[in-house]
C-alpha cells in the first residue's frame, strides 16, 4: 500500500507545481495586460500627432512611451523567468514560440518610434504596426489559456483572454471610427467593417462574461460609464446606418466619439486589472489548499511506514474485494488500506472530472484556432501571406454577411479539396 | 533578435524533453503490456486449475506465477524511474493517481494466488480480479496515450492502447466462451454479452488500424491465423445464434475453442511487441531530429551574437514591414533577421498543425472518456459502485440494443436533470 499512497502524493505534487506554474502565467498575464494598455494608448496618441503633422500630442506621446518602456521592461523580465523557469506543461513549446514573435517586434519598437517622430509614416500604417505587436503579445496570453490544466484557473484565463481580446477590438474601433469622423463621410465596405468590429467585441465580452466569476461579471456591468456608452450607440447608429451618397458624417462629431470610446476603454481597464488580480488570488488559495491536502498524506503515510514494518505481507488484501461495505468491523490495517483505497479512487474521479471541465473551457477557445487553421490552409493553399488569408476570410464574411468562425469552418470543411495539405 | 532566437531555443527544447518523456512512456507502456499479456495467461491457466479442482495446469500455474513475478519487477522499477523523473506534461498528476490505483492491486496478487492455490474462490471470481487488475494497468497506458503532446506518438500510443484493449477483449471472450461450452447451454443475455465482447474488440481493432502506420497493420493483417480465425468465426456463430432451449451446446467444442483463440490472441501478442518497438524508435527517431534542428538554433545564435557586438539598436527593423520579399538585395543583418522571423512563423506554423493533429488523434479517446464520465455521473446520482455503474449502462445497450458509447451519450445528454451535478 505504501507504493500506492506514494503516487497519490506524486500526483498531488503534480498538481501544486502546475499550480506554481499557472501563478507564473498569472503574472505574466497580468504584466502583459498592462503593456497592451499602454501601447494601446501610445497608438491612439501617435495617431493624433500623425494626422496633425506633429503638432498635437507631442508631450503627451513622450511621457506614454516613458510608460511603454517601464511596463516593457516588467514584461521582459517576466519573459526571462519564463525562460530560465523548470519545464512547463504541455504547450511550453507554443508559448515560447509565441514570445520569439513578439521579442523581435518590441526589439523593432524603437525603430517604429522613430519613424513617427520623422512623420516618416501615415497614421494608417502607424496602427497597423502597433495592432500586429499587440495581436502578438494577446497570442502569447491566448496560449498561456490554452496551456492551463486546472479547470478554475482555465476558465478565468479564457474570460481574461476574451476580456483583452474584446478591449482591443474596441480600441481599433475607436480609432477606425475617430478616421471615419474625421473624414466626414464612410462606405458600405467601411460601414461593414466596423459592424464586424462591434460584432466581434461583443462576442469576446459575451464569452467573458460566461466564463468568469459572478462578482466580475457584476463589476464589468456595473462600471461601463451609461453616458459614454449611450453616446457611442448613438454614433454608431448614425455612422453604420449613413446612405452613403446622402447624409456624409459630421466631422465634428470626431471628438465625442473619441471621448466616449475612451471612457469606455478606460472602465475596461480596471475590471481587467480585478480579473488579474482575482487570478492570481484564487492560485494562490489553490497552492495553499492543495498543499495541506499532500500534508495529510504525508501524514498517513508516516502511519502505514511505522505500521508496515510489523505487518505481513501476505495480509488479506481487500483489493479484490467489492463488496466496499463490511457490516463486521475490520482490522485498523484493513481500514487504513481501505481508506487509501477510497482515497485513490476520489482522487481518479475528482481528476476525471476535472478534465471534464477543462475541456469545456478550452471549447470556448477552439472558436478561434478554427480561425487560425482556415488561414493556415489559405496560406498554404494559395501562398498568401498571414494578413492576406485573414483579409480574405474577413471580405469573405462581410460579403455574405455570415460570421468569420461559419466562413472558417466551411474553409475547413474544404480541406480535402485542396491538394497542399498534407493528408494523415 | 537574439532574445527571439532564444525562445525559439527555449521551444525546442521543450520538445526535446517532452519526447525524451515520451519515450520513457513508451518504455513503460511495453512493459505493461507484457505484464498485461503474463496476466492474461495467468488467468486462464488459474480458471483450468480451479475449474480441475487443481487437478490440472498446477505446474503451468507455478511457472507462470514465476513469469509474472519476473514482468512485474521490471513494471515496478519503470513506475519507480517515472516518480523520480522530473515533472511531467499536462496529465501528469492523472498519470501517478492510475498508478497509484494499480500498486495496491499488485500488493494483492499474493494473497489472491494463495487463495487460488487454496482453490478458496470460484473460477469467475479469479477471472474477475485478473480483469480488474488489467483494467487498472491499461488506464495507465490510456493516461500516457492520453498525456502524449507529439502528434505522431500520440497517434502511436492511441493505437496500442486501442490494440491492448482489444486483446484484453478478446481474452475475455475466450473464457466467456470456455464457460460457455463447458457447462453445454447458453441463455439469450450471455448470447447478447457475448456479442457485445466481439463487438468492443472489433471497435477496438478497428481504432488500431486507423491510427497505426501502414507497415503494422499490414501485419497485423498478415499475421492473423487464418485456420485458427475460421474456427473461431464457426463456432462464435455456432454459440450466439444456438436456440436456447433446443440446441445445447456442444461441450466437446470448448477445447476447440480455447485454441482457437488462443492461436489468435499469441499472434496478437508479436504485433504488440512490433508497436512497442516502433513506438520507442519513432521517440528515438524524433528526439535525434529535434536536436540536430536545435544545433542549427544555437549556430545561428553565435552568428548573429558575434554580429549584434557591432549592429546599432536602432538599426531600421523589418518586423513591421509587411513586404516580406524585398527585391532589392537586403543587408546581411537584414537578411538574418528576415530568416529568424520566417523560422519563427514557420515553428509556430508547425506546432499549430500540430496541435490540430494531436485533436485528431485524442478524439479517438473521447469515446472512452465519455462512457468514463457517464458511468461518473451514474455513481454521484444512484450511488452505485463503479461496477454496478459500468454493468447498468452495458445492459441497457444490451436491452435496447445500442453500442456502449450511444448509452452513454444519452445518459450525459441528460445531465442537468440529475441534481447531484454541479453546474458550471
């Protein structure tokens, strides 16, 4: 029995250093959280000193890449303990590729920066420079979800995903709607595009709100600023709603959207700061909780040690006994191998269905590597490049007015017709 | 750069020792599965001589005891090296609880061999232990196919498992069938058991053949023996369509019978040992790979650390352009950079179609996983014991004529009507 109850103790150890681990991720999430923040705010801000020509914003871009850079470093660290930290679990190889991405596109920051400072780039291709760094670091949060093996844990790292996820899609659609106001006029393509943007935010939000806590769903309900956000229906109504040729939008309507979409950003802000926090919180209790469990094993451990040193070997074992329940009293030896019995088996059941659970929140993920592979495919098939293929989805959605996860599922469904992808 | 490039490092060498795990995997899996086979012997020489009145097969027995004895040193020292290892992937701490559930089985061997020695039990209830016990050792095996993080191995491990789990079947089968024809009758729900025994271990076979290489199942195939295969077809339809009451069967046919399937359950036994083998060599295999690939890494970083010494930070960075071919010739520096960032796309590419893969082949796990969880959800809601749970599901696919798995789904499909289970 001794055996037995050792690798319920290794089991539980398991446990505790995934734990460890996901405390890791915790911090990692939270840090890159803040580093989207800000660089999405360096973007808004490089936007305006773009459009005009340097004259607006100079200081406040300053002093927002002064804070890029300090919360930069923080992620840097954090990645450098990723590294020199023991193995991870599972997807160690997909989060470490994730960060070979993003390293080089924060080394290539400085050089971004430059550029703007020279008004050597079009706000355009400001934005879809930072949205490409930003899309990076949210891959590397995606597959630190992905990665989770406690369920709980899971699932809060899925809402946290969703959450930062959603927050970005409203920070493009503040800056694609404050273009479209400020040009004073959109089309259908434009207005289709934005519909999508607000589509896919409140997608992201909704399954945020499915999969974390009831106290944080209730915080993100009741922090959204009512003013701002009826504002922001109201021009997204005007916007999405224009006869193209007809009613041109009013330019001046530029800077209460702006506002709006801001406030709203900024309220996004403190609930993902309270979902990192609440992460990292119930890891902690976990690893607290998981480790007095392994000291009660230890415990009853020490007992059947003092204990096996006078029994017999060949004792009656009650392993192939199944009737559990004897009416008569058995021996203390046979209770105790009984309860370690008992305890293997909750402790199998107990895992199996939290595996169970894993795998309803890692479904909720699956909606977007489906994506992923339908690009995958494009690009293998018609040798596009990333953006191309997602382009091509995106168009392909908007023209037949369906969702991007319906366009990549019947893009998968093609998949034997198309003759590059290699065949199991 | 060069912190990229170091991730990128970091990435295969999780790879590298996640197949070097996979390949101590692959070890214990072998030796299960020949503990497995001893057991399986075991049985049907202990059903004989308690069936004799140990009147026969008493020497056999002995020195098949030996045997097993023999195997089960070598299993408990993998076991021994797996808890002293370093941590392992994802489903680690199922991995030691399956373990963990199979030690005090192990423990109790002594005692039930001397209480067959004793002829103290029934030949059912002998049988029964020794499926018990070989259940528990081929959840091991399931965890590790289910823990595998390679897609090839995976696929491999699913394979074997699906292979040893049909063996076991068809185990069960010869001495469901032994019974059978020695007691000369057969009543309609042993003919529906029976069925239901041939059924499982096609499904089995056919999982196998699936998911193995193109060489083993040839094989497996031609390995088949073919006289042996014929009789056991006769005499299977012989037993399963006799008519009760008018048609007894024919006791002399038992021998027969227990030949048969004997020839066909050894020659099972070679093409286990051939996939254990090719199991270990593809681990082997993938793991030189890999290393030679991350050598090329580690070259590529000395180059461009002895390059870096003199590059400027701000040199203009080609992370944000999204031309990816330049048709002017680029700067050696340039050009490096461009080669990590395509290396780092395509291994992210490669661990995304990977994963995909990997999806595949664990769906063929599901089906299990899910008569697992209804069996769960019959324990916590008619607190049955886990053998009552497991024979209510196999009896009502029995009565209504269902396979196991279809049972089991409507029994999930009902959960949230069944108040024991905590909803999300």
């Amino acid at each position: 029995m001794n055996s037995g109850l050792t690798f319920l103790i290794a089991a539980r150890r398991c446990e505790i250093e995934e734990l460890d681990q996901l405390e890791h991720t915790g911090e990692l999430v939270g840090v890159i959280g803040r580093l989207v923040h800000a660089l999405q705010r360096e973007r808004g801000i490089s936007n305006v000193f773009l459009a005009s020509g340097g004259q607006r914003f100079a200081q406040q871009r300053d002093r927002q890449m002064a804070e890029c850079l300090a919360v930069e470093r923080e992620v840097r660290a954090t990645f450098d303990r990723l590294e020199t930290g023991v193995r991870r679990a599972g997807n160690g190889a997909r989060l470490f590729s994730r960060v070979a991405w993003v390293l080089p596109g924060l080394a290539a920051l400085p050089d971004l920066r430059r550029r703007i400072g020279a008004l050597a780039l079009q706000p355009e291709q400001a934005t879809a420079a930072f949205v490409k760094l930003i899309a990076g670091l949210l891959a590397v949060v995606f597959e630190a979800a992905d990665g989770a093996t406690d369920p709980e844990i899971s699932r809060l790292l899925v809402a946290m995903f969703n959450f930062m996820q959603g927050k970005e899609l409203a920070g493009q659609e503040r800056a694609f709607g404050s273009a479209a106001f400020a040009s004073g006029g959109i089309d259908a393509e434009r207005q289709q595009h934005w519909l999508h943007l607000i589509e896919s935010q409140e997608r992201c939000f909704q399954v945020f709100s499915d999969f974390s806590d009831a106290p944080l769903v209730a915080l993100w309900r009741g922090c959204q600023p009512k003013a701002a956000v009826a504002e922001r229906e109201r021009l997204r109504r005007t916007a999405t709603t224009a006869a193209p040729t007809h009613s041109p939008l009013d330019i001046e309507a530029s800077q209460s959207w702006f506002d709006a979409c801001s406030q709203c950003i900024d309220a996004m802000k403190d609930v993902e700061e309270r979902l990192a926090l609440h992460l990292r919180q119930r890891c902690t209790d976990k690893i607290a909780q998981s480790r007095s469990e392994l000291e009660g094993y230890r415990t009853l451990l020490d007992t059947l040690q003092a204990q096996s040193a006078r029994a017999d070997e060949l004792e009656p074992s009650i392993f192939f006994d199944d009737t559990s329940v004897d009416e008569v009293p058995v021996p203390y030896g046979r209770q105790l191998e009984r309860s370690i019995l008992d305890m293997v088996q909750e402790q199998s059941r107990r895992l199996q269905s939290m595996s169970d659970e894993l795998a309803t929140a890692r479904a909720a993920l699956n909606e977007r590597k489906l994506v992923e592979r339908a690009k995958g495919l494009l690009m293998a098939h018609r040798h596009l490049s990333e953006e191309e293929a997602h382009k091509m989805l995106r168009q392909t959605a908007m023209n037949q007015n369906r969702r991007l996860i319906e366009v990549a599922e019947s893009v998968l469904a093609l998949a034997e017709y198309l003759p590059e992808r290699p065949k199991r």
